[in-house]
C-alpha cells in the first residue's frame, strides 16, 4: 500500500487498523483501506495509538499533536511548557500516559502527560543519566523503555513500571553508543553497540541481547566488519529479531529465531531502503520503504 510513498512511521492497532506516515501526511487504514487522511505543518517523527484509539504524533518543529474524532489538538512549547517542539519519540502506556522526548544536549528530557499536566524527568529529578532520549518502546505488561544518548560511554536503558524506575546496567553508562534497540512483548530486548565514534580499532560494534536479568552478547558470524551497523533492529510477538543492514549499496533483510539467522531472498523490495519495521497483533510483518510504500509479510 501507498506505492510510491517514503514510509517513516508504521502502527497498527489491535483492532486491525494502521496508522502510517510519510513525511507531513498521515494515514488511517482501516481493513487495508484509507479512511482518513492529514496533512500536517510538520515533519512526522514518531505516532502511538493510546488506548481509546486515538493518535498521539510527534513532529519536528510542531510539538506533540493528538488526533482525535474531533480534530487535531497541538501542545508546544507556548502552550504548554515543554522544553522543545522537537519530538522523536512517542509511546502511550497502558495506563493512557502518554511519554515522548524533548529535548536536546543537557537540556529538557523526557516528558510524560497525564491528561492533565506535564511531568518533565531530568537527571536533576530523575535516574536518567542523559538529557536526550535516542529512542522508546513498550511492552506487553506496559513497562517502558527508555534509550539515554548524548555523551559517549554513556548510553542507558532504563525500564519504567508504573512509578518503578529501573537502570538495566551501570548508572553511569553501561554502553559507548547505542546504535539501535528493541523490546519484545515479553520484555526480551535486542540492542547494537556501536563504536563508530570511537578512534581505537580494537573496539567493534557489538550485538546484546536482554534476557533473564543479564546483557549477552550476540556473535553473528556475517558481523565481520569492525563497524557494521544494523539501521534497524524490530522484535516480533515471538521475541524474534528482524533486523536491516546495507550490503554496499543493498539493504539487507534478516530475521533471528533464536538459534540462527535467515536472510530473505535478495531484491525483496525491489533493491529500495527499508525505512521502518513494525508488528500487528497477528505477527505481520509491515516493512516502509523508502520510494515504494509498504510490503507486509504475513505470517
């Protein structure tokens, strides 16, 4: 669906609905057909579905945007007190809380709305260690997680469970850079290390998996470049890794069982960048692309 189009957000709902993205437009696709369609101001970064079946959207530059039957209603930076208008990351809990990032380098963090007010979580309040929050998920139990980047060496997950925080590693840092991570429904995360700012050649880009309390590494026997880099990394509802790489200039699609990896027939996606990875409630698998829309695998 939407052949021709870059894909930049994908989420389903558990009704068998799906919201997309692409650049400023949003889409509402109910049983595979549009439904309704927005054209907004601001570059899309990041869409969640709370549980009423409304939109929360984060943008570059226009604040966090809630669609509801009745329209769209902005929160900014103006209006509401937050830190930026900048927002990557949005994902609302079980509980209807509604978390996302604002902010940048020592400033701002992350932010959390109740419906009523706005909570802003620092490392002046907080166990965060970093203001910038490079990336959030959720998983079945509707714990939280939270990527901290900014400064190397110390880049943290931390798990938030109702009012629980908890620090998945060393509070000062546990990782030099995280490149990318996911959370699976049962908690099961896959993270990249990455080194590629660091000047040693003895330090390579390292593969995690959180399982059981305790980060193992992952040694795929296809890693053998010192920098190589997942751009994307998206647990399945079986806590199966799907994970893109470029192999010059191909993207290359694999997927984890956990025992071995399976790479996908080449020219899957007629040789086109995959942008996004996403899972529906049935364990489809929806892949955004970069010039020809979406391609799902069902499973």
């Amino acid at each position: 669906m939407l052949e021709d189009k870059r894909i930049d957000c994908i989420e389903p709902d558990y009704k068998g609905n799906t919201w997309l993205a692409s650049g400023k437009e949003l889409f509402h696709f109910k049983n595979g057909q549009p439904a309704q369609i927005f054209n907004l101001d601001f570059e899309i970064r990041d869409i969640s579905i709370a549980g009423d079946e409304s939109l929360w959207v984060g943008t570059s530059g226009g604040g966090l945007g809630h669609v509801t039957k009745d329209g769209i209603t902005w929160y900014t930076k103006d209006n509401s007190g937050l830190p930026r208008d900048y927002i990557t990351n949005v994902e609302v809990g079980l509980d209807g809380r509604v978390w996302f990032s604002s902010g940048a380098h020592d400033y701002g963090g992350l932010v959390v709305y109740n419906g009523k007010k706005f909570d802003l979580f620092t490392p002046d309040n907080s166990i965060l260690n970093q203001h910038v929050i490079g990336d959030m998920a959720i998983d079945h139990y509707g714990s939280i997680y939270v990527m901290t980047l900014s400064k190397v060496t110390r880049s943290n997950i931390y798990r938030i469970s109702g009012n629980s925080w908890n620090c998945l590693g060393n509070y000062s840092g546990t990782f030099y850079w995280i490149w990318a991570f996911t959370v699976s429904p049962t908690g099961t995360i896959y993270l990249l290390e990455d080194f590629g700012l660091s000047s040693c050649l003895a330090d390579t880009n390292k593969l995690y998996i959180y399982k059981n309390s305790e980060w193992t590494r992952l040694k795929p026997d296809f890693m053998t470049s010192r920098t190589y880099i997942f751009t994307i990394l998206k647990a399945d509802r079986r806590s199966y890794c799907w994970a893109v790489s470029i192999d010059g200039n191909t993207y290359v699609l694999r997927v984890y069982d956990g025992k071995n990896w399976i790479k996908a027939p080449e020219n899957l996606f007629n040789g086109d960048k995959i942008t996004v990875i996403e899972t529906d409630f049935d364990n489809n698998i929806w892949i955004g692309t970069a010039n020809n829309g979406v391609f799902t695998l069902k499973q």
